[in-house]
C-alpha cells in the first residue's frame, strides 16, 4: 500500500522583494487510491504546494518532510520524483518547441520505466487513450502544447497521466478553462487512471464543478499557506455555499 506523506511543510520564495514565506505548516496523507480535493482562494499556496512535491527549484523547503513510501523526497531531483512515482499535472502546461507529443511521451516512459517500451503495444495504448480522451490523432505530431487551446492542454497532461503510470498524481487546476464536455473527459481520465493503476490524486481547484465528476474522499481547506479544515466532501458543498470568507477573516494579513 503506497502512501505519500507530508509533514509540517514550511516554504519560502525569493522575490524581487526579499524572502517570502508562502507554506506555513502544510500535513497531509495520502493513500494508494484516495481522491484528496485542496480547495482555497487565489494566492493561498495551492500551487506552491504542487511545484514543491514535484522539486520545482524555484522553491525553498525550511522545515518539514515529505515521503513516499517512507523515501525522503526531498532529497530526490526532479527526475527521481517522476521514478519514483510522482506526476503533476501544471496549471499552466509549458510549451515544449521541436519535440512532438508522441516522442515526449516515448522519452517520459522510458525514462520512467528504465527501459523502451515495445513498439507496437506502446503505440496501441497511445491511440487508445488519445481516442477516450478525444484527442484528435494529428496531434500526436505536434509539439508539445504549442498552439494548444486551454483545453487542449489539459487533455494532454491527462494522457501522460494515464500512459506513464504514476503512483501519485497532483492535479493543479486542471479543471480551469475547461467547458462542460472537456470537464468530463477530462475526469473520465483521471477516473480511469485511478481505477486501473490504485493512483492516489491530490486534486487542486477553485470550484466545487469538477468534484461533480471526481468524486473526493477528502476535502482540505487551504488558507494562507496551511490546511484551514478538512472533511468530507460535504465540506465542498459548504465551500460552494459559503465561500472562504470565514477562513479569511482568521488569516494574517501577508
Ligand atoms: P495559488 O496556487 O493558491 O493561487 P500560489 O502558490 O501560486 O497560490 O501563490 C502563493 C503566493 O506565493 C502568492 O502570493 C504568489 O504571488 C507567491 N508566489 C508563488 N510563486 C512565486 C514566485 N515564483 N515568485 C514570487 N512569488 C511567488
Ligand atoms: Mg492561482
Ligand atoms: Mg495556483
């Protein structure tokens, strides 16, 4: 049983202006198979969180661990996160100029796996995903995210979820900018990626709208750097109602 564990998390970002402290105390769990949803408002840390599990240098851990399997991730590059099991999903995918999606994808899996997958299964599991996800075929020739639509983007980081296979899988807004349609495919994927493979998912998002179709086992309130509330999803259906002004009122001003 797979397990990733956050403790007491503490990270700063150098800005122009100085050393600024962004997490503040994050604890989470998260198991083989479990749906985690981090709901809060803008600036709250959310995505600091992704980039910091995924080894983003950008970000600077003070204090606190993370585990995978009792593994210390943070001593592991980039790289070794992704071997080790570790897959996020960005809220603004990158634009990869001169390498197609099919040879990224290649690349990625060997790399992932130690070894070539084998032509012909590899190439049948790609046109299999792209098809659910709807992906239309030419764009397996085409670079990485260039000239991609929002959407289009985020189908594109669901098909590398479902093809590399990971043990975790943190989704950083991958909901945002989606239509109705695109929202459910998109889901439909990361349902079957956690119905084929056991993956854990640590889902960020604004809104309650994609918890319709993911269904969480856990809801966390993020505010100002640190996990406000946890529940149910019930507690996302209160977030719907309420908004976060309640969290808000209680934290510091930065
Ligand atoms: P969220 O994803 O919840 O909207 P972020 O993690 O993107 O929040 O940002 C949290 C805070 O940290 C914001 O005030 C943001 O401006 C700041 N921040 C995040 N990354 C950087 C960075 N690379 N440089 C400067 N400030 C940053
Ligand atoms: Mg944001
Ligand atoms: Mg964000």
């Amino acid at each position: 049983m797979s397990v990733l564990e956050i403790k007491n998390l503490h990270v700063n970002v150098e800005t122009d202006q100085g050393t600024r402290e962004i997490l503040r105390g994050v604890d989470l769990v998260i198991r083989e198979g479990e749906i985690h949803a981090i709901m809060g408002p803008n600036g709250s840390g959310k995505s600091t969180l992704a980039y910091t599990i995924a080894g983003h240098p950008k970000y600077t851990v003070v204090g606190g661990e993370i585990l995978l399997d009792g593994e210390d991730v943070l001593e592991m590059s980039v790289d070794e996160r992704a071997r080790a099991g570790l897959f996020l999903a960005m809220q603004y995918p990158v634009e990869i100029p001169g390498v197609t999606v099919t040879n990224f994808l290649r690349t990625a899996k060997t790399a992932i796996d130690g070894e070539a997958p084998a032509i012909r299964g590899w190439s049948k599991e790609v046109s299999e995903s792209m098809k659910a996800l709807r992906m239309d075929p030419a764009f397996a020739a085409r670079n990485v995210n260039e000239g991609f639509s929002g959407g289009e983007k985020k189908r594109n980081e669901i098909l590398q979820l479902e093809l590399l296979k990971p043990k975790f899988a943190v989704l950083d807004e991958t909901d945002s900018g989606l239509d109705v349609d695109a929202l459910k495919i998109v889901s439909e994927g990361v349902n079957r990626a956690k119905a084929n493979t056991g993956l854990g998912i640590l889902l960020i998002t604004h809104y309650t709208r994609i918890l319709r179709y993911i269904k969480p086992d856990f809801v966390h309130v993020f505010v100002a750097g640190r996990i406000a509330e946890q529940g149910g999803s019930e507690l996302a259906d209160r977030l719907e109602d309420e908004g976060y002004d309640r969290y808000l009122a209680d934290a510091p001003v930065s």
